[in-house]
C-alpha cells in the first residue's frame, strides 16, 4: 500500500515521528499495512461513505480506509504526537480526511459527518467497552451508524458474541445481540502488533438491526441486565432483589426459573423481564 498511497511504510512513520507507542494511552501500533487493508474492507464497500475512526495512531487504518474509497473519514486522535503523521496521510488525500485531536469519548462525530456513518476503529483497550456501549445504545434507533468494525482484547470480543450457558456471556452479549448481527471477523496475534500485547486481539463487526429481536425498553433492559450479571453467581431470585416486590412472580412471568442464574438467561428471556418491570412500574 505504501506504492499505492506514495506514503512510508509505518515504521517508518513512526521512526521518523518518534511515535513509540505509550501504555498510558492503550497503543498498539498494528503496521501491517495488508492487514490494516484487511480490517477496512470487513463494512463491504465502503466507496464514498463517512467513516469514523477512533485512535488512528499513526494512521495505518486510515490510509486503507481512503484506499478502500471512503469519501470522507473523521480521525479522532487524543495524542497529539500523532498529527503530523494524520496530516501527511490527510495530504496524500485531498479534502478526504479530518483529523480531530481530542477524547473520542467527549467529540460529538454527527458534527462533522452525516449518517449513515461506519464505525472503523482498533481502539485504545482503556476506552474500548465504554465507547461500544454508548453506540449500542443511542437515544434512537436505528443508530446513526451504518456498521461498527471494532478491534478488541479477544477477551472483550468474545463476550460480545458469546451465547448463553457460558462464563462470556454478559451484559455486552445482551446489549449487542438484541439490535445487533454481531460477529468476529479477524483474530489478530499479539506479534501483529507493536509493542505486542499481552494477548490475543479480534476484529468484531456488528450490523444494527431495523429494530430490536424482541420488544423492551432499553433503559429498563439496560438495568435489568446489569443488575442480574452485577451478581452473576447468584441465583436470579437474589440478584434481582432490587427490582422490590415479587421478584419471582416476575421471573415467572418471563418464563425464568428464580434459581437460574442471570448466565444461562436468554436475552429474549431479558427482553420479557423487562417488559415486565416497565408494566409494574407504569401500573
């Protein structure tokens, strides 16, 4: 790619940059120039779309995203030694690419691009679950984004797709599965990176829905899940204490056992609960 775009090799970048990667940021550089191509053409095509990238570091995501032919591509990037690699890669494509320094978590993306937007990011592992979540749950829906193309610990990417029965399955499987097609598609080693990580990482991509697999609001569902894995060991009956009143009438209703524990609850089950939490509560 580094023939195609007339850009340096990334470790180039980055030595002529000084851009070692800091801990304290969550960086790891992925310089595989294939690979980073790879990762961009997991939305499908992507010619003339908007495409946010969250962390693009020395911008190895990036040139593939305006290879692939994105119209225009929005990089939020916290750590400012980044810029003046972002500036070349925005250079080499004119009117293409805006580079904006600043915390992902507090820069407002519909400012700048207009839905449908695609989500194309190898993000910082100290921000990752939070940014995910506020995407999974928007005021409205469907969200303003056309795809969410995600670079995780293995770990966290196992857990969005996890079904039912096993220790990965979670508040992030529910909240991603019940409006979401979710599906991992591209492990990376650690030696892919530099400095490699401690572990394994994994490409999750995710398509909302029109609209949800089955009816619930999603603030209650939101809460009612989060309670139920806040205690995951415990059976449902105790877990969900905080809802008050008949906590069991309530799981009976939804078709749970109070002795199941919130692990080996469907999220249709979810779903049901939720329901009726809000009937009781508008009663």
């Amino acid at each position: 790619m580094s023939a195609f775009d007339g850009l340096p090799p990334l470790r180039e970048v980055i030595r002529t940059h000084g851009l070692a990667a800091k801990k304290s940021l969550g960086q790891n550089f992925l310089l595989d120039l294939n690979l980073t191509a790879r990762i961009a053409r997991i939305p499908g095509d992507l010619s003339g779309a908007s495409v946010l990238e969250v962390g693009p570091g020395p911008g190895g995501l990036t040139r593939g995203l305006l290879a692939e032919g994105a119209g225009r591509v929005l990089a939020i990037e916290k750590d400012a030694r980044c810029l003046p690699a972002l500036a070349e890669v925005a250079a080499a494509y004119p009117g293409r690419l805006e580079v904006i320094e600043g915390d992902a978590l507090e820069v407002d993306a519909l400012a700048h691009l207009a839905p449908p937007i695609h989500v194309v990011a190898n993000l910082p592992y100290n921000v990752g679950t939070e940014l995910l979540t506020r995407w999974l749950s928007p005021p409205e829906w469907p969200p303003y984004w056309a795809s969410l193309t995600l670079m995780f610990q293995q770990e966290v990417a196992e857990r969005i797709v996890a079904q039912p029965g096993g220790k990965a399955y979670g508040r992030l499987a529910v909240l991603a599965q019940w409006r979401c097609e979710a599906r991992i598609a591209l492990r990376l080693p650690p030696e892919a990176f530099t400095p490699p990580p401690k572990v394994s990482s994994a490409v999750v991509h995710l398509r909302p829905l029109p609209e949800p697999r089955w009816p619930a609001d999603p603030d209650v569902l939101s809460s009612v899940v989060g309670m139920a894995f806040n205690q995951r060991r415990k059976m449902l009956r105790s877990s969900l204490k905080g809802l008050g009143g008949d906590v069991e009438a309530l799981l009976a209703a939804a078709g749970i056992a109070p002795t199941e524990r919130a692990e080996q609850v469907a999220i249709e089950q979810f779903a049901a609960l939720a329901r009726g939490v809000a009937a009781r509560t508008s009663s």
